[in-house]
C-alpha cells in the first residue's frame, strides 16, 4: 500500500514525457499499437495539461494567502471590514463558480468597456478561481485558529508576546496541522474544478480531451484525461499527507 503513492508520482510524471517529445518537434504515429495510441493522445493533451497544470498553481499561489486575509477581516473587530468579509464569503460560497469566471471575464468589457487580449481568458480563470478559492480557506483558516486553546494565548501574554509574536509562533503552527486534512480536500476539489475554465474559452486538458474525442468519435481520450486527474490527485495527497505527518510533532 505505501508503494502506491510512489507509483502515482512516477506515472505522473510519465504523463508529461509525451508533451516534452511534442515540444521537440516529435511527432508520434497513434497506429502503431495500443501504446503509440496512448502515446499520440497525450501528446495531444499536453498542452492542456500544462494549461491545467500552471491553472492549478496560479491558484494556490494566490487563494491562500489571500485566504488568510479574508480571514483577518472575518475576524476583525470593526463591524464593517468583519461585514464586509461575511458578504463575500458569503457570495463566492453561495454562488457557481462557473458563474464567477463568466463575470470576472465579461465585466471588464460590458460594464467598464475595457478591451480585452485574445490570452485574458487565462488571466480571468487565475482571478476567478483565486478569488472563489480564498474564501473557502478563509473560512477553514478561521476554524484552525479557532480550535487553538484560548490558554495558549493566555501563556503566549504572559510570556510577554505581542500579538503577531503569538500568531506567528504559536498561533499559525497550530492553525496549520488542525486545517492540513481539510486544505487538502479543498486543493484536491481544485484539482478537478479547473475543467469548468471551458466556460470563458480556456482550453484545459479536459476541453482539449473533448475535442479529441468529437474529431476521432471515441470517448477514450476522456478516460486518459480522467485518469490523470486521478494520478493528479494521488500525488496531491501524497505530498499533503508527507506534510501532515512532519507536523504531528505538534501534538507532543
């Protein structure tokens, strides 16, 4: 059973091999047998994968951080930044996501007639899933650091800690190990969740699966793509859960 992560990392990485021969100029013959079709198809996916791929951190790099400030205003004490962050938690959880993305991508133009580049369907997937993405590990940062002891904040003033010493040295380990289960989900739901960027024309792996599929009038490629969401996902708990195990030291 431990191998299986292992295997998943070294088959992930197998997807790729194919894009990098295509980037080459390698042009691969899909009749040459069942591994030469599989082959062909991943070379054909490549570029999706990779748009899927640089999706996927684009949006870790900025929903987390921006998250936590999300969080900082859920939790602050003035009544209309803590108002203020409710609403729009409130909005980016209560609404689809693939609603998001059409706004993010149609305001700019019909509501400030801002034109818009053939590539800013790129940059208004990063905004839009950074953006839905913040508040959920908003409020998944807000219950990390709510399931802190108030006692542990008590020792950290008398110790005479400031608050951002208490945060940052007490506070924000503790928050990391209680969230790391659910961050996970979270990151894993993204993983999938980057398929609905083919409502604002970006075309990610899946999209890309489904055109194959209509010109070759088979359904295979979808279960190629399907399946390296799933190694995608494999990998994604394998290196969560490496890191949920080197912050266990924080139950001694």
């Amino acid at each position: 059973m431990k191998k299986r992560p292992i295997i998943a990392v070294f088959v992930f990485a197998a997807f790729l091999i194919p894009s990098i021969f295509t980037a080459c100029g390698f042009a691969p013959d899909s009749e040459s047998g069942v591994i030469g079709w599989l082959f062909s198809t991943v070379s054909q996916l490549s570029s999706g994968i990779w748009l899927s791929l640089a999706l996927f951190m684009f949006t870790l790099i900025f929903s987390m951080p921006l998250g936590l400030l999300v969080c900082f205003c859920r939790r602050s004490r003035f009544k209309v930044v803590e108002m203020l962050a409710k609403f729009y938690i409130s909005v980016m959880r209560g609404t689809p996501l693939m609603l998001q993305l059409l706004v993010v991508y149609f305001a700019p133009y019909y509501v400030f007639k801002i034109p818009l580049s053939t590539d800013y369907n790129f940059y208004a997937a990063i905004i839009g899933f950074s953006i839905n993405y913040a508040a959920y590990f908003a409020e998944i940062y807000r219950s990390g650091i709510e399931a802190v002891p108030k006692g542990q904040y008590e020792a950290a003033d008398v110790l005479g800690y400031s608050k951002s010493q208490t945060f940052r040295k007490i506070v924000f380990p503790q928050m990391v190990r209680h969230i790391l289960p659910p961050v996970t989900n979270e990151i894993i739901t993204l993983v999938k969740d980057t398929s609905l960027a083919f409502a604002i024309a970006f075309v990610e792996m899946f999209t890309m699966a489904k055109q194959i599929a209509a010109s070759e009038s088979n359904i295979m490629p979808l279960f190629v793509a399907g399946f390296f969401y799933y190694i995608f996902n494999l990998v994604v708990a394998f290196v969560m859960g490496k890191i949920e195990k080197k912050m266990n030291y924080y139950r001694e």
